[in-house]
C-alpha cells in the first residue's frame, strides 16, 4: 500500500460538518489509517484526533493522554453521568481554547484496531477527549458548545481559520490542477 496521506483540516473545512461514515470491515488499510493518524497526531501535539479532522471520512479516532493510548473504531457514547468544565483547545482550531461543559464520565463502546469489541469507563480529561472526538465524527465542533456570545467573542479568530481554511482548499485544488497538467 502507498503512503497515506493525511491533511489536518481548519475550521471552515465541510468535513468537520460531516457526520463521519461507519467502518464496515477492520482490514489492513483501516489499521494503517489508525496508525499514521496515531503519527499524525503526535507531530501537531494533540491528544486526540477524529479521522475528519485528517481528511477521511470514517468513524476512527486516536488518543493519547500518556499511561492511555487508545485505537479507536465505530466508538459509541452508551452513558454519561456528572460534569466538568474543561478548558479545550482543539487542532483544527489554531490559538482558540473555551471553557467547555461535558459529562464528567462516559462509558463508550467501541471496536479496537483488531476488531475486539471494548468498553471502557473514561473520568476526567480522558472522558473529555472522548466526547471531544466523537463529537467531531457527528460533525459536532467544540465551539458548538458555547453560548453564542461567547462564540461572537471570538468571531474575529474563526473568521480568520476559515480564511486560511479556504486557502489551503484552494491551493490543493490548485495544485491538483498542476499536477494534471503536467500529465497532459
């Protein structure tokens, strides 16, 4: 198989609005997405990452918060209880972090990378990067999740990510067009 190549996706990008696709079959390719999205995560500093925020359009997540490493296929949210307000930042939302409101605990089901299927009970920042992520596989983002005057507040800033979202889509198309007119 060729190299995967991912793109990390901004604010303004139409697959974070996307509800992500279910994975029918964990074959080689889907651990291989897992595993450079594992890389791919690590290289931009994150802690956790939604296969939409990478360009692919599937339900795949990876996280990484130390002692805890999860590989993560079709997860499902079947339980919450309590409530924390966390302060996240979230890549595809560049200097941008917000007080969020989520269930302190969350019990999720989900298929590993072998096709096992796990529950897990996740507290604490781990249930948070959980709801953060699954969240962005339903096309939810984290500013989804604040009052609308807190998101005017910082309307300059998104405005500015999508700006350069846009950009980056157009260089891409732009470049795919060059490439193809060198074929031609």
């Amino acid at each position: 198989m060729g190299k995967i190549k991912l793109s990390l996706q901004f604010y303004g990008s139409p697959i974070l609005r996307k509800k992500a696709g279910e994975v029918k079959e964990i074959d080689f390719q889907i651990r291989d997405y897992l595993d450079e999205m594992f890389r791919f995560m690590k290289v931009h500093q994150g802690v956790g990452l939604a296969a939409n925020q990478a360009g692919l359009d599937l339900r795949i997540l990876t996280i990484d918060i130390g002692r805890q490493k999860f590989k993560v296929v079709n997860p499902k949210i079947i339980r919450k209880s309590g409530s924390i307000v966390f302060n996240e930042g979230c890549l595809s939302f560049p200097g941008i972090n917000l007080d969020i409101k989520r269930a302190n605990e969350v019990w999720v089901e989900f298929l590993d990378e072998n096709n096992k299927e796990k529950e897990i009970h996740a507290q604490g920042l781990l249930s948070v990067v959980f709801q953060h992520e699954i969240d962005h596989l339903n096309g939810v983002l984290f500013i989804d999740r604040v009052s609308l005057w807190r998101r005017l507040s910082i309307k300059r800033q998104l405005d500015a990510i999508k700006e350069m979202s846009k950009r980056k889509e157009n260089n891409g198309v732009k470049n795919q067009v060059d490439q193809a007119r060198k074929i031609n």
